[in-house]
C-alpha cells in the first residue's frame, strides 16, 4: 500500500505531487490496468517481439 504522510509546513499540493511520483515508481497503475483485460500468451508474445523490433530499430537509427 502507498502512502505518504504530510509533512511539518508542507502544503497539500507537493503532498500529492510526491504521491503521484511514488505511485508512478512503483508501476502500480501500470498493473492495474494491464490486469483489467486478458491477453493470451500468444498476443503477450507478439506483443513482445514487436517492442524489440521498434527498439532494434531506434537503437539503429541512433547509431548513424
């Protein structure tokens, strides 16, 4: 569970801002959302090979 506890003269707003960060560290919402919907490992996989493709590609691209 993430929490953050409000510190002595501090304002409301760096209080959130510092619990967005913690919250967006910890790949919590990430997880929560892929977990809203099933993909088949198939698709898991594709998926995969696609992301290593695009970034094969990039990493290409960057070394000219």
């Amino acid at each position: 569970m993430i929490g953050v506890k409000v510190k002595d003269n501090e304002s409301i707003d760096r209080a959130i801002n510092r619990f967005k960060k913690m919250v967006t560290r910890s790949r919590k919402l990430n997880e929560f959302r892929e977990r809203q919907q099933y993909t088949k490992p198939s698709e898991e996989r594709r998926e995969a090979l696609k992301k290593s493709i695009r970034e094969e590609r990039r990493r290409q691209r960057d070394n000219y």
